[in-house]
C-alpha cells in the first residue's frame, strides 16, 4: 500500500485527551505546536478541544513528529467507509 492510497482510504481520529497531555507535558500553546508542525492554530485548537475529532492522516503525523511522540499514541486510524 502506497501513501496515496493511505492517504485515501483512512482518517486519523484524534484522542483529544492525550493531546491535551502532550501539550501541557511540552508546556505549549496551540500556536507553539501549530508553529512546530506545520499546521494552523485552529487544527490543532479544533483537535484539542474535541470540536473536530478526526484529520487526515499526513496531519496527523505531523503533530506526533512535532511533539516527539508516536503518532498512534494521539491518533487512530479508521479506515473510511465508502458509499457504494
């Protein structure tokens, strides 16, 4: 299975709980961690507060990278149900 293909056919569902941790253990700000990561404040604001609980799986890896963590140990991976 290629990325794009990854990329496709999942979702990352965020523990917004363990976020949160990671956070206060790295002692962050959403901006902090948006700067880090490459992403916006409000991705990362949205996922920590559980106003959006899933992203796209590149995200993902991308706030675990930032915070030295694994990515499962913040994300699940759901496959993404297609209409047939």
């Amino acid at each position: 299975m290629n990325y794009n293909e990854t990329r496709r056919n999942f979702t990352a569902t965020c523990s917004a709980r363990a976020l949160k941790m990671a956070l206060t253990y790295q002692r962050w700000s959403y901006a902090d961690l948006a700067r880090a990561a490459g992403v916006s404040k409000s991705t990362v604001g949205n996922l920590a507060s559980g106003a959006r609980t899933t992203t796209n799986p590149e995200t993902a890896a991308k706030i675990a990278k930032a915070l030295n963590v694994k990515t499962s140990d913040l994300f699940d991976l759901d496959p993404v149900p297609y209409a047939a």
